[in-house]
C-alpha cells in the first residue's frame, strides 16, 4: 500500500522575495484553519509575524480567533518580499501526526528551480531539524546555531542560511524569545 502524500499547497513564491522561508511539511489538512502555509491554530509562526510587525501577536487572526487570515498574511508577505514553501514534496507519515520526528521525506523541494523564479532571493530561512537535515542535503553549508546563519553559495548565488526556532508549540521556548530570534533574522535581511 502506498502512504506518500505529496505537498498539497504550490509553492508561495512573490518575484520580489529576499527571504524563503522553509518548514518541513504540513500537518494533516483536519488541523487547518486556512489553506495555506502554518495553517494550524497551534502553531505560533502568524503570532510571531504579528508580534515582530506589528506588536500584537494576535494581528493575523481573523474577527472570531478562529482561523488565520490568509489574505491579509499574503499580503503582508508580498509587501516585504517573503515567500514560503516546504523542504519535502512528498512524504511518508510514520505516525498519524504532523510531528517532524515521524516524516520520512520522499521527495525535497527543486531549490534551484525555486530560485530561479525569485532573483533578488539571499537567504533561505528553515524552521525545525528536519527541514534543516532535508535543506542540508540539497546544498553545500554547514548547520547553524539556532537563531543564526551560514553563509554559502549556491549556483553562483551568495546566500545566508537561517536556522530558526521551530514555531510548533512543541518547541519548548516562550513566543517571546521565539520572535526575539526571527526578529533578528529580518532585521539582517533589511526587512524590518
């Protein structure tokens, strides 16, 4: 029997982007609350946004708190030059969960191809160990410390690469010190 599931969201890629933001996978479509990327009320990654740009976590949440707004992220994502995607393609859920530790990556993102249809992209962001180890396999650079970046090259392209802190509410660190450190990615990237 097969249990691949490809990635059921194209690619979020605005020409102008200057950051690519990478995760792992989505979780199982029962947890969105939007069709699109960190669609899950359980995690933090619009929070974040809202705390770090506007200065109140709840900014991308619609009227009722009950889902994200998914217009207004996509907006606020064309206006800075952010895109966003995943590191798998396609993937083999171990367990029936969204956790990173029971994926098995089929297939990764054609990161070159990615690329080529955002010139001005410098820096690739990943936000977990496993979009981490899926990204470190497609290009040459060593790991960074949470919260920092490596530089490295790739098809002539000079880039940064971010490790940031996971948004899942599995990760064990308070929002606060969560934003503290994508605050210091887009303030080094000139977004912010």
């Amino acid at each position: 029997m097969n249990n691949n599931e490809k990635h059921p969201l194209e690619p979020f890629l605005p020409t102008n982007a200057k950051l690519l933001m990478l995760g792992s996978f989505p979780p199982s479509r029962i947890r969105w609350s939007m069709d699109f990327f960190y669609p899950n009320l359980q995690n933090d990654m619009w929070r974040i946004f809202g705390l770090i740009f506007f200065g109140e976590k709840d900014y991308f949440l619609t009227p009722d708190r009950k889902a994200f707004d998914k217009e207004r992220i996509i907006s606020f994502l064309l206006e800075k030059g952010i895109a966003l995607s995943d590191t798998a393609t396609e993937v083999v859920r171990l367990k029936g969960n969204a956790s990173d530790k029971f994926l098995e990556v089929v297939a990764s993102i054609p990161l070159a191809e990615v690329l080529e249809k955002m010139p001005e992209c410098s820096a690739i962001a990943v936000t977990g160990q496993k979009a981490m180890d899926t990204i470190l396999q497609i290009i040459d650079c060593k790991e960074p410390v949470t919260g920092s970046y490596e530089n490295f090259v790739f098809e002539g392209r000079d880039m940064k690469l971010f490790r940031m802190p996971s948004s899942s509410r599995a990760y064990p660190k308070p929002i606060e010190g969560k934003a503290k450190a994508y605050e210091g990615m887009f303030q080094e990237l000139g977004l912010l």
